[in-house]
C-alpha cells in the first residue's frame, strides 16, 4: 500500500464536530440520530436536513457516524457501546473487548511489560484492555481516531493511565528500551475494502519490523486469511471468537522465544470460556488418523485450530480421526464436549450426489424426525456448490432441522446427513 495514498476512512468526521458531540446540542443530537436508527434502521433525506438546520452540517456526519458504531457495536463492546466513540471502518477493524482482555493478560503474564505501546490504534479497542495491565502509549496517524481513542480511555477508565497522540510510526515518541511491550495493528484496508496481503499493510513490512526489532517483546495483530509463508519468523497464532477466526497473531523478541517458535497456538474464546491449544504445527495427518467412514459422531473443528494447522494435534489429544483432508470434519464412536469442537450426531453417509441427497434425506426426515425447522447445508473443500441454493432446495423437500454436511474425500465428494448436538459430555 503506497503510504502516499493511505488516508483513514473516518467519514468526514472532524475534530471540530466530535468536540461539538459533547456539547448539550451535540448530545441532543447523537440521541436523536441513535433513537431514529433503532427505531426505522434507516436515516432518510429530511432526517439530515432537518438536523442540519438545526446543528453545524459538520457535527451532524460525525453524529451519524457515530451512532451508527454505538448501535453496531453492542456485541463487540457489550455494556460499553453506548458511550463508544467510533466510525464505522475503525469498529470493523478493533479488537472486541474479549479478545483485547485475553490479549491483554496474555501479555502481562508472558513479560510483565513496564509501558506498553500501542501503535496504530484506531480508537482504543485494545487500548482499553491494555491499560489494565500497565501504562498505554497509543499512537495513530489519524487524529479523528487518536480523539475517539482518549475519550474512550476517559468513558471507560482502567488501572492505569493511558495516553494517545498523532503521529507516524517511523517517528515513535519514546525509545524502545527494555521493559517497553509493543502491540502493532496495522492498517489491512484499501479504498474500502479488506486487505489480507501482509506486503500491503500500512505502515509497510519494514517500517512494522525496524521497530519489533528493537523492542525486547512485541505483537503484530494481522488479518486471519494471511498468507503464512510471507511473515517473517514469530511465533503465530489465531484466535476465533463464537466460532468465527477473527485474527492472527504475530509474536516476537522474548514472547517468540518463550512460546516456541517452531510452534503455532489456536486459541478458542467464546461467551464462557477460553481454550488454547500449542503444538508443532502440521499439515498432513498419519494413516492411524484417517477414518474412510463417518462413527457416530462427527465433529465439525473450530477455525482458528485448522488454520493454525493444529488439527493433526487436536486429533491426537481427543483421539478423533479425520475425515476431510483439512481436518475440519472429524469423526469418533463417543459424544464429546469440547470448546474445539461441533459434535453432530451421524444419521446417514454416502457418496455425494444431488438425486442421493434428496432420496437420502426424505428417508432420513422420516427416520429420525427432529423438530421442526429449516435443513443447515455445510462444505468443505472447494466443491464449488451453491448452498444457497441447495439449501431452499432441500428445505422445501424436508421441513426438519437436519444438517448436510457435503466434503471432499479421497474417492470424490461425500456426504452426510446428522442432526447438530448442543449437550454433551465433558471432555476430561
């Protein structure tokens, strides 16, 4: 990304019409723009009229702006978004607040940092986790975003103090002398849109590593779907939150030594709990790990351990045996609970073909007659199948809450129709 190009998108928000927000006008307003969109989901043409005639045009987008992000971002911030300060690329990009705490206590526990730096900030989503554990220097080159992020640490104060200033990284205010952690959140958009080539983040590669370099600890957060062959070396992991991989992870100096580097981590956080798994990473499982047939139960594996190219690992630990190349579907004869895993129970399997499923299926809804409800379609593998389409095809033909799973194998495509588990039994 050419850094001559990159400009924030902060939606012509201003310094100006943020500080008007926090007058009783402004405050009006942000209510009345947060109570319009809740209640229609849309702002229409005399809304925006009506409210720049009654405030300065230039305080009325940064309301909308941010109503729009306090509104969005109850499940990122949740009992916090009320008083957030955002727009609507930076919410996007931050970090939830249950993530940034893992973070955060991660960090803490790994090298007890004295100050810690948060670069690229955006408006404070780490930032805020951060300041639990020590001292926050945060540093965006946005100032519409370094305003958000020290109201934010003013709306919501942790243990320590924070403070966030305007800047561009290849000037960093402070030395990178031992005890000083550097967390790094690089820009991964252009015009718009999602950015997952590492060469492209602003600040560039190098300008990121001249300073990890000199720090003795640091961290990169980075887009889940890099390509890992790019990164430099570190000790990598990723992190999926309610069943969606969210970020990758690089760690480096001490934090690489003390992790492993010939290592990568999976970490699985839900609304309860927080499961991390640490091996070798691999690619290819052994043949005692290969399963040609579907058990009882199939295990459908969290993002973040597949990613990481831990399933071989998991597989071992859980005494499972894959049935997709990837790892991502897993069989066993025993019902687990597991963070890792989705179990479903396996009703029927076969080679795939859309006449079979159908057949198959009609059989199945007789069979085992679940609630009623709407059939789930599930790929892995690149089949290149519109389950879209397929789904409202199958819905109309079975009116039960099954799913489908379709794969690819080593004999072509294979199929399985089973019911989606919710209770099981602990893993131990």
């Amino acid at each position: 990304m050419d850094t001559a190009r990159f400009i924030p998108d902060d939606l012509t928000c201003t310094v100006a019409g943020l500080n008007y927000l926090q007058t009783p006008s402004g405050k009006a307003l942000t209510e009345a723009v947060t109570h319009r969109i809740a209640e229609q989901r849309t702002i229409s043409v005399a809304d925006v009229s009506l409210w720049r005639r009654q405030h300065p045009e230039y305080a009325v987008s940064c309301a909308i702006a941010v109503a729009q992000c306090r509104l969005k971002g109850a499940d990122k911030f949740p009992g916090q978004s009320n008083e957030l300060w955002a727009v609507p690329e930076a919410l996007q990009q931050a970090t939830s607040a249950r993530v940034a705490a893992y973070k955060a206590q991660r960090i803490a526990e790994l090298v007890h940092p004295k100050l810690i730096l948060d670069l690229c900030c955006g408006v404070g989503g780490d930032m805020l986790a951060l300041s639990h554990m020590a001292p926050v220097l945060a540093m965006d080159i946005s100032m519409v975003r370094v305003w958000m992020a020290h109201n934010n640490a003013v709306a919501f104060p942790a243990k320590y103090p924070v403070m966030a200033v305007q800047g561009d990284l290849q000037n960093l205010p402070v030395q990178l002398t031992s005890g000083i952690f550097v967390h790094i959140d690089p820009a991964r958009r252009s015009d718009g849109k999602r950015n997952y080539d590492f060469s492209a983040t602003h600040p560039a590669p190098g300008v990121l590593f001249s300073i990890l370099e000199k720090a003795y600890a640091g961290v990169i957060k980075l887009s889940p779907a890099v390509n890992f062959s790019t990164l430099p070396t570190g000790h990598l992991e990723l992190i999926s939150e309610n069943g969606t991989v969210v970020q990758a992870l690089l760690w480096t100096g001490m934090v690489r030594t003390e992790l492993g580097e010939n290592k990568r981590t999976a970490t699985v956080i839900d609304r309860t709990t927080i499961w991390s798994i640490c091996d070798s990473s691999t690619d290819m499982a052994g043949p005692e790990l290969h399963a040609y047939q579907p058990e009882k139960w199939l295990y459908e594996i969290d993002g973040a351990v597949t990613r990481a190219g831990l399933a071989v690992a998991l597989a071992k630990e859980l005494k499972l045996r894959w049935l997709s190349p990837d790892g991502g579907y897993m069989t066993g004869p025993q019902l687990l609970q597991h963070p890792a895993l989705t179990a479903f129970e396996v009703y029927d399997s076969f080679v795939y073909t859309e006449s079979e499923l159908v057949r198959k299926l009609k059989h199945a809804c007789n069979k085992h007659p679940p609630a009623a409800g709407t059939v789930e379609v599930k790929t892995r593998g690149g089949l290149g199948l519109n389950t879209d389409h397929l789904q409202k095809k199958l819905a109309k033909i079975c009116p039960c809450y099954l799913t489908v799973l379709i794969y690819r194998c080593a004999h072509g495509k294979a199929c399985i129709i089973a019911r989606r588990c919710k209770e099981g039994v602990a893993v131990k």
